[in-house]
C-alpha cells in the first residue's frame, strides 16, 4: 500500500525531528522550518496531511493556514499549538483546521489524530473519484446519438445545464428522458450534490405529497416522526420529476408555489422551508390534452415548459440504432462479466428493421436477454424473441418504410393506395365500375385517384 505523505512545519529543529521519529514508520515526513517553505514544497508536490505550528516567525501558523486552503480546501491540516494559544487553535479550526494537538504531545492521541486525518483525505479521494466517474458516465459526449436529432437534443442540453432554468423533458417511455437529465445535472454547477429523483407514477395521490414536502411527527395517524421530503434532500441540487403528468392537480398547485417563492410547508408543520432547487420534468402524456380536459395545470405548465426538450422515438433515429447496438454489446459484456458477442447480417437486419415501440429501453433489455440465453458468440435471428421476427414478417412494406424512417406517411398511403387499386382493377378484368365498387368507392373518385396515382386504365378483359 502506497504510504501517505506528511508535511511538518515548525520552526523549532527539535519538533520537527521528534515528530518525524514518531511518525516514520508508518509514513513518508516531509519537514518545513517556515511557512514560507511549507507553501513551497505543497506547489512541487503532493502532501496527504500538514502537521502546521501556530507561532512562527514571518508567516505565522494562521496565515499559512488561509494560504494552504486557497490552495486545496479538501487537504486536512492540523495544527501544533502550546497550550496558551489553545484558543488561536479554535480559531484555526474555524478557518479550516481538521483538528490540533497541544504541545508536548502524547504519542499515541497524536497518532490516532493523524491517521483519523489520513482516513479523511483518502474519503475525499475516492469521493472527487466517484464523482469525476459519475461526470464522466452522464457526460453529453457519452450519449450515443449520431442522428440530427438527437443531436439537436444534445446541443440544447449542454446550453442550459450550467444554469438554473427549469427544463421540460418530453417523449415516449424508454426514449432515455432521466439520462438526459442526469446529463444535464452532472453538467452543471449542482454536480458535486447527487440528483434527486421521483417517479410522479409510482407514488400513489395520497402519498405523493408526503413523499415530495414531508411531514412533522404527528401530521397524521403513522407519522411517528418528522420526515423530510424530496424537495428538501434536493436543496442545492436537481429535482427530476419524472412521469409529472400523472400527478393530481392538487399536488401541482404546491409544486407551482414552490417554483414561484422557492419555499413550501411540510405536511402538519406551520413555518414555511426554504430551498434552492433546480427543476426538471419529464413526461409521456400530451400535456397539451392534459390541459384542454383541465387534468394538468396551465400554469404550471408554463412554468416547467421554459426550456422544452423532446427525445424523438427511436423509429424516428433509425440512424442511431447501429450505434446503440454496439454499446450496448459493449456494455452487457462488462456488465454481466461475459465474453463479448455480436450478431449475424441476418439477425442485425431484423434489429434494424423492427419498429421498437419500447425504444432504447425495449433495445437494451432484447440484447441484453439474447446475449444470457445464446451460447454462441455470433447470435442469430433464432436467438432473437419470436416477437421481433414475427412483427416484421406481418408487417406491410409500406409500414416497414415508415417504421424506418425510409418515407414520409403521405408516401406509404400512396403506395398502399395504389397496390389496391392495381390489385381491384386485376380482380375485375379492369373494369373499373366493378372495382370501385370493390373498393366502396364511386367511379369517378377511382378514376380522380388512378390519374393522382400514374395509374394508366387498362382496356377492360371479355
């Protein structure tokens, strides 16, 4: 294991060298005779804690202190006082101190003081580790969307994470709404606080408000103690309110109150809490609709709506597919601990031509099943579920094109159209008062839409 580096700094020879014969065998110490030299050697190298003397000539030990905090506000200094300076020290530690040891000191409280120190330093590592992992994983760059589209999200994502403003998250389920509100919180100045997230769908009415503002002990029957709410774990971060059209009218009046004075009462309490919360909202549901049959607030709606972002569904990337497909081979491997697999032209074909109503998620949870129960490394369409092949085999070309975004609606109706009218006219030997009538039309509309078509009349067969 890696021993830690201590830094001394004293001016008297006889501290540092006594310190430094306790302390040696269980770490690397470093001396300083000024703190002017103490700053110095912190700029050329590393140190894990600094054991620091109040009274020093030149810069005392506070003086350093402030410097060494405008340096590293996370490295632990602890400070050597004399006994009549133990207030100075209490001064110190409101300054940034981690602790202090009165001279002369006992060995073992020393030891003990130091390791505690060294403890709180590797915490503090491997904290700004997760976190810069964490950044890392919900970074922009770390999406896989090639398509315009989801460039277009991206892009407008990275504008507004680094601000406060309230964000709309819309699109189907499965089309990776919390990602993008990870991406955006992970992105922004809150980033150092985990994201607060709640499932509007999952909560049932009368829980929900609970769940989001808290209640007091005694706020009713199973309330035996004091609760703290969503609202308020997000102070100084992100709230996401996923699914936020399933929540009852009720609740969204006190959602608006909380955006408009950035404070709320918990359930049963009487002094309003206030918070700084930044806030995004995904939904699904057509808010729009919601609106015109009174189930979801205008004005709420106007409030969460400053910045809307829409995920387009993944029928509508189809560009995106390919790439997903590869990371996500990537990713279950490492994620389920196996040998990397790959798919077969035919098996690939059937992934890039299936419709995905259950977008990137529905994408996801089929590789991630066909890699479990394949035993070979080339998986084939046999190791697909029954479902996908068999939607693709009942599907008209017509709705294929659509589904892959290879033509626009009006294109598909038109082609449908026409294999109908050919198909009526050659039941009908051309006769097309017979055909029209086959098709529940009038003649004279058969004839409007042949002529529309490029539909040239055939002479009619005896």
């Amino acid at each position: 294991m890696e021993r830690r580096r201590i830094l001394v700094v004293d001016d008297e020879p006889a501290v540092r060298e006594s310190l430094r014969m306790v302390l040696k065998d269980r770490f690397d110490v470093a001396q300083a005779a000024s703190g002017t030299e103490a700053l110095a050697m912190i700029d050329h190298g590393p140190v894990d804690v600094v054991l620091l003397d109040i009274l020093m000539p030149e810069l005392d030990g506070l003086e350093v202190l402030e410097q060494l905090k405008q340096r590293s506000v996370d490295l632990p200094v602890i400070m050597l006082t004399a006994t009549k300076t133990v207030k100075t020290a209490v001064t110190a530690m409101k300054l940034g101190a981690c602790d202090y040891i009165t001279k002369p000191f006992d060995v073992d409280e020393l030891l003990l003081i130091v390791e505690r120190a060294v403890r709180s330093a590797e915490l503090v590592r491997e904290v700004e580790t997760l976190r810069a992992e964490v950044g890392l994983r919900y970074g922009f760059e770390s999406i896989v969307g090639a398509s315009a589209k989801m460039q277009a999200v991206l892009k407008t994502a990275a504008m507004v994470a680094p601000l406060k403003t309230t964000v709309l998250i819309t699109g189907e389920s499965g089309t990776g709404k919390e990602l993008i509100a990870k991406a955006i919180h992970y992105n922004s100045p809150r980033a150092a606080k985990p994201m607060v997230t709640i499932n509007c769908a999952a909560i049932p009415d009368n829980l929900l408000e609970s769940e989001l503002f808290g209640h007091e002990r005694g706020a009713f029957t199973d309330a035996y103690t004091k609760k703290l709410g969503q609202f308020e774990l997000a102070d100084q971060s992100t709230l996401f309110l996923d699914e936020i059209g399933e929540m009852n009218p009720s609740t969204q009046a006190k959602i608006l109150r909380v955006i408009e004075q950035s404070e709320f009462t918990r359930i049963g309490g009487a002094q309003p809490v206030k918070v700084d919360v930044r806030l995004i909202a995904a939904t699904n549901r057509d808010l729009h609709q919601g609106m015109r049959e009174g189930t979801f607030r205008a004005d709420l709606y106007y409030r969460l709506n400053v910045v809307s972002i829409h995920l387009p569904p993944l029928r509508e990337r189809r560009d995106d597919i390919s790439l997903l497909i590869r990371h996500f081979l990537r990713a279950k491997a490492i994620e389920l601990g196996i040998a990397e697999k790959s798919f077969s032209t035919d098996a690939l074909d059937l992934l890039m031509q299936y419709s995905w109503p259950g977008n990137v998620r529905e994408l996801e949870n089929v590789i991630e099943r066909t890699m479990v129960l394949s035993h070979s490394s080339v998986m084939h369409p046999d190791d697909l579920p029954q479902y996908l092949a068999a939607s693709e085999a009942g599907a008209h070309p017509a709705q294929r094109s659509v589904l892959r975004g290879e033509k626009r609606l009006s294109e598909a109706v038109d082609q449908f159209e026409q294999e109908l009218i050919r198909s009526a006219l050659a039941q009908t030997q051309n006769n097309q008062t017979r055909a029209a009538e086959l098709l529940g039309t009038t003649r004279r509309i058969l004839k409007y839409k042949m002529d529309k078509l490029g539909i040239v009349p055939q002479e009619e067969t005896p």
